[in-house]
C-alpha cells in the first residue's frame, strides 16, 4: 500500500519522489489514516457522512485542524483511498464549497513539493524557518504599536514568559510575531511558533508543541522527552491564541520555566483570565481621532488612520488624505474602534470601491478572515470571538447594544439583569442577577473595553462589535422591552440629576451627564416614537443640563420634538409646563425672543391649571426675564414680582434667589445700578445657602456687571474673578462666556486694552458653538470699542454695524449703560469718519457675516 502510494506522488508530481531524503515523512503522512482510531470507518461501507466526521478528527490530530495537513488528507482521499470519494462528496459533507475544496487541495500540492525538495546542508535544525515551526508572514509594516514593542522586550526580559491580551482583531499575533523575528539573530537555537486556534482539548496540548518541536508531524505526546531536549536550548516558544486552554497552557509554561531555563514563552490570548500563565501586556486598539479634529495633517499623526493609508497606498499609490477623504478615513477609524484587523479590512475593500461606501457599511469588515499573513495558521475574525460565547454570554453582549456609547455597571444591571435568557422562557433572574460575572467573561474575552472617564469606570462597545450584537438583539424578539427598560433608566437618571445639579453636587452631575449624553439621546429619541410623556420627562429635566453645558441648539431641537409629539395627549400640566419652560429658557439664552415668550405664556397658563407652584415659578421668571431683554420693563416688574412671593413660599431659598437676580438684571436694564448692585448681592447670598455653586458664579457676574456700570472697576474685577474660577471647575460654558465678557469689559475700562482681547477670543469659540445672539451682540460692541481705542476706526464701524443689525430682528434691548456707550461710540465714529462712510461700513456685512467681522477684529 505504502508503495503504491509512492507511484502516486511520482505521477502527482512528475519526479522521483523516493530519491529525496524527506520521502518517508511524506509516505507516513499520507498514510495518517490508518494509524488513526477511525481506520475502520474510513475503509468500511459506511455513508460519507460518517467518514467525513472521521476526517475531521483526524485533520485535527494534525493540529488541530491545521489547514496545510488537512488539505493532504484531503488529496488522499480524493486519490488514494480504497473507497474513493468525489470531489463534491467531500465538499458537501466537509461544509465547504466546490472553490475552498480546490484551494485547499492546491495547497495540498504545494506543501507536497515543498515537503520533497531535500534541505539545504547548511539549514540548522529547527530554526525558525522549518516548515512546521516557523513563523507567518505578515504583508505591510507594523503600524502604531513601537511603545508596545518596547514594553514586551522588558517584560520578556523580566519574566521570561509574558501573555498578550486583548480583544479579536487588535492584532496580538502581528505584534508578537513581528517581536520574534527581530529576536531570530539573538536566539541560537530559533523560535517555534506553535497555533492553537482551533485546539479546545487541553490533552492536546503536548502533543501539539511536541510536532513543532521535532519538526515531526508524527511526534509522541511524552512531554517529558521534548521538555529533556529543550533543557539545554536557547530559544522562544510563542504559543498563539491559548483562550480556550489556558489553564494547560499555564501548567506547561510553568514547567518549561523551571526545567529549561534558557526558553522564552510568549503566549497571546483574547480571554483575559485569572489563570493566566504569566504576566500580562494589554494590548489596546490603535489610536482614533476625536470628533473634534479633521485637518489632514493632524489625522496623519493618529496611527488607525495611519494603518488605513498605508495599507490603501499599497493598492492605489495616489490616494492621499485631503479635506474630502481626510474626515471620511477619521470616522471609519473611530467606527471600526481602532482594531488592526478591521482596518485592514476596511483598506482592502477601499482599494477596489468608493470610500463612501466603505464609510456607509463598516460591519461588512467583521466577515473577512483575519490579517493578512502566508500561513494560514494565523487567520481569525473579529466574529469568530461571538461563536466560542455561552449561550447566557451571548446574550448578555447583544443586549449590551442597546446602549449608546459608553455605560457603567449600575446601568447593566438595571437594564439588562431581570431578563430570562431564552426569551421564550419565563423564568428571569433577580435584577442584576449573574450579570456581573457575564459581563466580566466578556471582559476577559476582550468583547468589551473598559476604561476610565472623568475618574469613573467605564465600559463600551465598538462599533463594529455593536452593529453585529444590535442585529442580533433586533432578531431575538426583547429589543423593544430592552429599549423601554433603557428609557426609563435614564429618564430616572436624568431628574434625578436635574435635581442634584441646584445643589453642591452639581459639578458631579453635570460631568455624569456629559458621560451619559449619547445615552440620554437615544432614549429620548426613542420615547419620541414610542412614549411621549416619557420624551417629555427626559426633555425637560435635560433642559439645565444643555443650557449651562454650551449646546443650546440641539436642545431646542430636541425639546420642541418631544413637545409637538405630546401636543395631542393629555398630560400632566406640570410635566408639560416644565418642558415648555425648558424650551423657552435655551431660547431666550439664544435671543430668539418671540418664540421664549410663547413658552413661557404656554408654561404659566399650565402651571396655574395644574396648581404645580415651583413649575409657575420658573415659567413666571422665564416670562420676566424676556420681557426684560425686550424692554417691557413693567411687564418685567410684575412677572418677576409674583415668581418673587412664590419662592419665598416654596421650601429653600433657591427660587427666590432666582428671582432677585432677575429683579437686579431688570434695575440694571432700567438704568439704576445702584438698586441693582443690592438685589444682586441678596442673590448671591440667597444662592450662598441653597448650596448651588454655579448659580452662586452666575450671580456674582451679573453682580460684576452692576458694579461696572456705576464705575467700582476693581470690585467688579475680583467678582468676576470668582465667578470665573468656579465655572471653569464646573465646566459651564455659557458661565464662562459670561465671565470672559465681563473680564473684557472691565480691562476696558481700566483701560487696559492688550488684556481684553484674549477674553473675547475664548468667550467667542463658546458664544459661536451656542449660537447665542444676546452674547454676540454684546461681544460685537465691546470689540468695536476696542478697536476704536486701537485706532481701527473703519474695523470698529464694521462690528458695530454688525451688532445693530444682530439685536433688530426680532429687536434685543442692552442695558441702558450699554446703550449709551453705543451712542458715544457711534457719535465717535461719525466725527472721525464722516456719517456717509460711517454708513457704508455699518452696511458692508450681511447681518448673517457677524462671525467674519469678530475673525477680522480678532486678526
């Protein structure tokens, strides 16, 4: 039999195969199946089906499922086998498809040739190159990961035996492979590299290392002997992808550490275990851009965006990253969250189809099989993680996609504990019940990352692992109670925090929410479509939030979404009149005026039906507050008066300190500071008690204001230093803002002009992002008084032109100090100017360029 296959590989091979010394190798490895335990049911009458499994097994005898050594067993069975299988037989019954069954059968071929061709006299015995121990071979150079490379060589060099961890796809293979071939001049006796991707029996194990150790596909398991021949060697032993048989890999490195003090073991490992057999190097995915960044030259310096372009150039040498292609590459990085592999993929797809594309359907990257190397041994796919999951931990991490971004524990086991894990079951666990130990496997499995934000422990996702857990969640039939629980959730974190942030915890809840944005916004979109009272319950408490927190805008947007969706229902009055009141306060802050106040009448009439007193007292000093800016100064008067008698009934002193700093912010606007500087200071001290330092800061700028009108230059300083320092600790950026315009109004006046613009330089970037025209309008006039002060007097003309065109549609009133400064200065102007060219350059700018001419005064 065995020479009857030895004509076969002649004619295979067109040569005589018995003349090379490797001959016998090949004979015994193609004559595997009948030493094997299923020698019978290969040679018998039994159905394909069951030699096929027997193929199986023993393809993973090889290997475990080594794809060389089960492409020759293949070509014996195709050829050489007493009950010969077609070529389709095998294909169907292997799972495979006609294509794969001839690739693999080609390689058949080709690792036959290369097993024949005699070796080279001077080839040291296993090194490194030996055809079963050596090396994959990666395409392109190793991007981003030097720091990394430099922390494994010392730890390598501590420990001797190191693990690399991280999620699928990060690239643990590359990095470790790309180490060991720097180290190859360094080892005398080689590098054996020994996959384990597919072996799931610890047994194995030995047996597995001890083929490549020998260079024999055929070497016993005694560990003891290959342990004995390694004693006396100088090398490294890199065990790849040990997740599934860690604890064995541990027991083995142990003993090899003990017993052979020359080896090196490097291991790499998705699955993060306490069992871990040596010291650990975490590897973490490439670095993304921010959102906030999109020049080309800034993303270059980002090493995913650098792996993108380096792999694409490969295949098309003139793509180059622009001002079009540049922002597309930065979010597919950030989408594909740095991961090597994904990356790869997503290059190689772009190489071939528009960017845009690959842009709009990063997910289709998970399906392709993993870096690009020459041997097979180092495939793997960001999927693949998903199918070694338990039942229970698979659906843990698809439900885990109904978050938004990032979340944290107490959000996990509130939304997703409580839940049958077969949704067809009716039998769920307590709330939070056994999800903690789930989701730490997925830590462990590196499905998850986690990370410190703000100095609290958070976890997330990425994208491209979300949109495959979502699809699944969205199949599972629980995707809509999932995303109510979610809803919920936040609506509850989302009041609570609204009413923490009046407090002096309020710097900590307004950081909390920043963190839980993203998942605040997807619950309020879906209680748009699916609950509207909810939306409004989320809408209105989130309505602080975006007003100190600098984005007006998309609060608007969202709070007038969620109230035309409740418009038809019958709700609350209070829950409605708090909502309006929150979308007339973001609207004011932007001095659109007409619309606040329809709020605001909207609010009061609802606060009054429902008899919700601290709702009518917030909606009443909105009105007031509106009324002022438009100069209604008795209607002013009288709203902000019963919002007064209202706090002063409610418990704390919090709302009637509110008041008072309206009532101070309307004497200011009438023209009488000196009554304004005495309410003002009852505010802050009102504020003082209640425990809120950012209304605190609030009130010492509007304070800052008044005494700056009655010319106290130095007390106005030294409040707004202050109130400046307590914003910034709290992060309110329209506080800011506020503070910075003061500060520049006050050097103004000391006369003190080089100190003044770097505050409007910072107040701008806020007062522009906000779209916040009460504060454009006052910064416009304070540059223009500044360059009038430089001598700039056409650049002077230009902005305060702008600032009148700004404050008339629909009309804003500044305080009367302010407007006769305005008068001086445009008398000014016309006197230096004459009034015809003082007109034309107060018409030079649309009224919708006012961000042209602050850039000019800037320059």
């Amino acid at each position: 039999m065995i020479d009857a296959r030895a004509d076969m590989i002649r004619e295979l091979l067109g040569g005589d195969a018995t003349a090379s010394p490797a001959s016998a190798c090949v004979l015994r490895l193609l004559d595997c199946e009948y030493q094997a335990r299923r020698r019978q049911a290969l040679l018998s009458d039994e159905p394909p089906t069951t030699r096929a499994r027997a193929l199986r097994e023993i393809a993973a005898c090889f290997g475990t499922r080594n794809l060389d050594l089960e492409a020759l067993a293949l070509l014996h069975l195709r050829y050489a086998s007493p009950v010969q299988l077609s070529a389709r037989e095998i294909a169907d019954h292997l799972g495979i498809d006609a294509r794969t069954l001839r690739r693999r059968q080609r390689r058949g071929y080709l690792l036959l040739a290369r097993r024949l061709a005699p070796a080279a006299p001077d080839d040291p015995p296993n090194r490194a190159a030996s055809p079963l121990g050596g090396l994959p071979r990666f395409t392109g150079a190793l991007v981003g990961r030097e720091a990394a490379l430099d922390r494994l060589g010392e730890q390598l060099r501590r420990h001797r035996a190191l693990v690399i961890t991280g999620p699928a796809g990060v690239g643990k293979t590359r990095l470790a492979v790309e180490w060991a071939s720097r180290q190859v001049d360094s080892l005398r006796d080689g590098i054996w590299f020994v996959p384990l991707r597919h072996l799931d029996d610890p047994a194995l194990l030995a047996q597995a290392v001890a083929r490549v150790i020998s260079a024999d596909p055929f070497a016993g398991i005694d560990r003891g002997r290959w342990q004995a021949a390694l004693s006396d060697r100088e090398g490294l032993l890199l065990l790849d992808r040990c997740e599934a048989i860690d604890g064995a890999c541990a027991e083995l490195v142990a003993e090899l550490l003990q017993g052979c003090p020359g080896m090196r073991v490097l291991l790499t490992s998705r699955c993060r275990s306490p069992e871990a057999a040596a010291p650990r190097l975490d590897l973490e995915p490439l670095a993304t851009p921010p959102l906030e960044i999109d020049a080309p030259q800034l993303l270059a310096s980002f090493s995913g965006v650098r792996l993108f372009v380096d792999q694409v150039i490969r295949e098309r040498p003139g793509f180059t990253l622009d001002a079009t292609t540049g922002p597309q590459v930065a979010e597919l990085v950030r989408r594909l969250g740095g991961l090597p592999l994904a990356i790869e993929r997503a290059a190689d797809r772009a190489a071939v189809l528009p960017l845009e594309r690959v842009t709009r359907d990063p997910t289709s990257c998970m399906a392709l099989e993993g870096p690009r190397a020459a041997s097979p041994a180092s495939m793997g796919s960001v999927a693949a993680s998903l199918d070694a999951l338990l039942p229970e931990d698979r659906r843990l991490l698809d439900r885990l996609a109904v978050f938004a971004g990032s979340f944290d524990l107490d959000a996990v086991r509130s939304i997703c504990g409580g839940l049958a894990v077969d949704p067809a079951s009716t039998d769920c666990a307590a709330p939070g019940c056994h999800v903690l130990e789930r989701l730490a496997r997925l830590d462990q499995l590196g499905l998850i990352q986690a990370r410190r934000e703000a100095g609290r422990r958070r976890l997330h996702l990425v994208e491209i692992l979300h949109a495959c857990a979502e699809d699944r969640l969205e199949r599972s039939g629980e995707a809509e109670d999932l995303r109510r629980r979610h809803a919920e959730h936040y609506a509850e974190l989302a009041e609570t925090a609204d009413r923490g942030m009046s407090g002096p915890e309020g710097p900590t809840w307004t950081t909390r929410l920043t963190l839980e944005h993203d998942n605040l916004l997807a619950a309020l979109r879906w209680s748009q479509r699916q609950d509207p009272r909810l939306a409004l319950r989320i809408a209105g408490r989130l309505g602080r939030f975006w007003r100190i927190g600098g984005c007006p805008s998309l609060g608007r947007r969202e709070l007038e979404a969620a109230l035309a969706g409740a418009e038809p229902l019958i709700l609350e009055p209070g829950l409605h009149a708090m909502a309006l009141t929150a979308a007339g306060d973001l609207a004011r802050q932007q001095g659109d005026l007409e619309p606040a106040r329809r709020h605001f009448e909207a609010a009061v009439a609802l606060a009054r039906r429902a008899g919700d007193r601290p709702a009518l007292a917030a909606a009443l000093r909105g009105l007031g507050r509106a009324a002022t800016v438009q100069s209604r100064s008795d209607e002013a008067c009288q709203h902000l008066q019963e919002s007064l008698d209202l706090g002063r009934s409610l418990e704390g002193p919090w709302d009637a300190a509110a008041t008072l700093e309206d009532l101070g912010c309307l004497a200011l606007q009438l023209g009488h500071p000196v009554r304004a500087i005495e309410l003002l200071q009852r505010a802050v001290a009102g504020f003082t008690r209640a425990a809120d330092p950012r209304a605190q800061a609030n009130a010492r700028a509007a304070l800052a204001r008044a005494l700056a009108a009655s010319g106290r230059w130095q007390p106005a300083g030294e409040q707004l230093r202050l109130a400046l320092a307590e914003t910034r600790r709290l992060g309110d950026r329209h506080g800011i803002a506020r503070c910075q315009l003061g500060r520049a109004r006050v050097e103004l006046g000391l006369g003190r002009i080089d100190r003044a613009w770097p505050c409007l330089r910072e107040a701008l970037a806020i007062i522009d992002d906000a779209r916040d025209r009460r504060r454009a309008i006052e910064w416009l006039e304070l540059a223009a008084r500044l360059r009038f002060a430089d001598g700039d007097l056409e650049l002077a003309a230009r902005a305060l032109g702008a600032a009148e065109r700004l404050a008339q549609d629909p009309p804003i009133h500044p305080p009367a100090d302010d407007r006769a400064a305005r008068q001086a200065l445009a008398a000014s102007l016309s006197l230096r100017l004459g009034p015809i060219r003082l007109t034309q350059l107060q018409r030079a700018d649309r009224p919708s360029a006012w961000q042209h001419v602050a850039d000019a005064c800037l320059a």
